[in-house]
C-alpha cells in the first residue's frame, strides 16, 4: 500500500506557478482537481468520430470553478490585511465569496440581482453567512455599484476584475494538460465575463512554454507583473471557443447588451468585464465565439444528465450545446479532441431542472400491486 500526500488544494499544487509566498497563509476548501470525463454515449449518437471530455467543474467545494479563484482571490486579500471582500454575482461568484470569507474569518458583502439567481446558489451565500444585498437590477448594475463603493470602503473586489482569480482559475488547463498528456484541440466554455475564458488561455500559454514555466504573451493579461519571463510557446494550445446565451450575447452583437436574458442565469451578463482579454484570447488560438438560444442549452443540459449521468447547471450546458451544433457542422472537424468546462453543479438550480424536466414521475398507493403496475407501465423493451 502507497500512500499519497492528502489533496490540499490547487494553490499548494501549483504554487510555483502562482503569486504566492512561502509564507502566505492560503485559504483553501480542498478547491481543483476536478474530474475529466469522456464521454461515451453522446459522441456515439453524434455520429462523428470525435473525443469529447467534460471538465466537470460543478465538484468544485461550493459546486462551481469560482473556487479556483477565490481561493487566490481570498489568500491574498487576507494577506494584504483584508477584513471584507466584496462581489457583483450572478449566483456562484458569491456563493464561493462567502465561503471562502467564512474560511478565512472575514466578512462577504455580496450583491446579487434580486429575484435572478438560482436557489441553491442564494441558500448557499445565506448559509455561509454572507451580507446578502439583492438589487432591483441585474448584474452590470451590481458591477458598477462594487466598483464605485470599493472607492469608499475598505472592501475588496473579489470579481474577475481582480487578477488573482484569473490566476486561479488557470489552473484547470494545467489539469487538463496533466491528464490527456497534451491540449485538446479545441477548449469550449459558457462565456459571461469572459475572465474564465482568459484564465485558461493564460494557463494553456504558461504551459505550452518551451522553458516550462514560463509566460510570453499571457504576461499581458497580468499587466507584465507575472513572474514568469521570457521563453517561447513551443507547446500545443487549444483553440478557444466561447458560447453565450442569445438572449446575452455581447460579443456576437459588438457591445453591451442592455437588458440581458437567459435561463442560464449564471451567464446573465450585459457589459463583460474581460471584453478586451476575451478577443485577444479568440484571436491568438484561432477560436471563436457563438451564441446558443436557451433551448438548446436546455436540450444539451438534459441531454448530458440523461446519456451519461452528468448533471450540470444551465449556464454551464452552454458549452456543450455549442459544441456538439459545431462538431455536427463539421467547424470542429473529425478527429478533434474537444474539452467542454462544466463550470457549475446541476443541483444548483433544481427549479429549471424539474420544470424541464420529461421523465417520468407517478404517484400511487404504497402497495405491491401499484408498484408493480408502475414498473410495468414504465419499462421500455
Ligand atoms: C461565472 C460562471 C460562468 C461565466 O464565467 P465568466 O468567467 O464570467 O465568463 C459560466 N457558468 C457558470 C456556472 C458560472 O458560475
């Protein structure tokens, strides 16, 4: 029997590739680390001969990749003497805020669309203890409020407007290289802010580095601060695609989408804070970015869940939707290795689950015959 050293997070995996000291005491729930799960049924019903593999994210300790995040984002707001954080959320952003906060012994302030976040991401921000603003407004309202009131406060912004989520979050392209032994060709993701986006190019370039761990281009995504330098990209990168809602499409309109709507709440968002990155990113892998009405994201979300026992929340379903519309079409060719990120946990937004939702569900008397009809009555040969 071998033992391996107990899992303690990505920060202790990776700190020679992040910001941190020695000395820096990390707060951490044992985030990263997530399954990569090939799917088997659903390319087989494609059709197409292509290796499809879900990050599956939603394992994250708050159910979502926010954790890899905020628990750099956390870290180093303690570090720097932080006694409140503070975030603009569409669910999961405050939902890993307050635990981290919690973890870490200080105060959440989180603003959240009143009304327009799932319930299992509001339980959570109300367990963890957070300060729980609701606004009558979405999240672009919320984001400009943090910003203006982090003037004044002695709060910090723990939004991927903070560089230090994005080094988190880089981290699950080092995992995903780790695992198959090399990118994929084509990395697919449900785009709000589009840091997540950014974040894992970032993590594709500091890889694919001929002096292994170092950074070129991404050191402009950390304004040159990172301290990596020098080498070239030699490795293999993915190309970068990203899928948003069609009811908050941005990038696919050219500007700010004033009054965003979508099923996928999680991507509910108007005015992108990482619009400048996201485009960069788009150019230098040679991806794309796409939209998907609520429909199909629905169909994909329960496509997954019933051919391969993987359930994810809407938002997240994005990016298979696009995905399999893209390997039908033949833009992502045969022969492909795709990485789809499923950013959130399904249980997360049972409400949608259930509405949509077509199995079947009968209510009978508690006797042997009925549930004998029952089976019966439900067994396809
Ligand atoms: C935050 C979030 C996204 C969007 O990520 P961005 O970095 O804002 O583009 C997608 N899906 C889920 C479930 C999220 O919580």
């Amino acid at each position: 029997m071998t033992f391996r050293p107990r899992y303690t997070g990505l920060i202790d995996k990776y700190r020679d590739r992040l910001p941190v000291h020695d000395d820096t005491r990390i707060i951490s729930l044992g985030e990263g680390n997530t399954p990569l799960i090939r799917l088997q049924n659903i390319p087989r019903e494609l059709g197409k001969d292509v290796d499809i593999y879900v990050k599956y994210e939603g394992l994250n300790p708050t159910g979502s990749f926010k954790d890899r995040g905020m628990t750099m984002a956390v870290t180093k707001a303690v570090e720097a003497g932080s006694k409140a954080i503070i975030c603009a959320s569409t669910g999961n952003t405050s939902a890993a805020a307050a635990a981290y906060a919690a973890r870490a012994g200080i105060t959440a302030f989180v603003l959240i669309p009143d009304g327009k976040i799932a319930m299992g991401k509001m339980a959570q921000a109300m367990m963890y203890g957070a300060v729980t603003i609701q606004i009558k407004g979405n999240f672009d309202d919320g984001m400009q409020l943090v910003k203006e009131v982090a003037e004044h406060a002695p709060v910090t912004i723990v939004n991927s407007i903070n560089p230090y989520r994005l080094q988190g979050q880089k981290t699950a392209a080092f995992e995903i290289i780790e695992e198959l032994g090399h990118a994929p060709d084509y990395h697919c993701l449900p785009v709000g802010n589009a840091g997540n986006v950014t974040a894992h190019w970032i993590g594709y370039c500091e890889y694919s580095c001929s002096s292994g761990d170092h950074v070129t281009e991404a050191c402009a995504y950390c304004g040159g601060k990172c301290k990596f330098a020098g080498g070239a990209i030699t490795g293999k990168r993915p190309k970068m695609v990203g899928y948003q809602a069609a009811g908050s499409a941005p990038f696919m309109r050219g500007g700010p989408v004033k009054e965003p709507e979508t099923v996928a709440t999680a991507i509910r968002i108007g005015n992108p804070q990482s619009w400048d990155q996201a485009w960069k990113v788009q150019k230098e892998s040679g991806g794309w970015f796409d939209e998907c009405t609520d429909e199909l994201i629905l169909a994909a979300q329960k496509l997954l869940a019933e051919r391969e026992g993987i359930f994810c929340e809407p938002a997240s379903a994005t990016s298979l939707a696009g995905a399999m519309r893209d390997i039908q079409s033949g833009k992502i060719p045969e022969g492909s290795s795709i990485v789809c990120t499923l950013t959130g946990n399904g249980l997360k937004d049972p409400d949608t689950a259930i509405k949509q939702s077509t199995s079947p569900v009968v209510s009978i008397d508690a006797e042997l015959d009925a549930v004998k009809r029952a089976i019966f009555e439900n067994t396809i040969i």
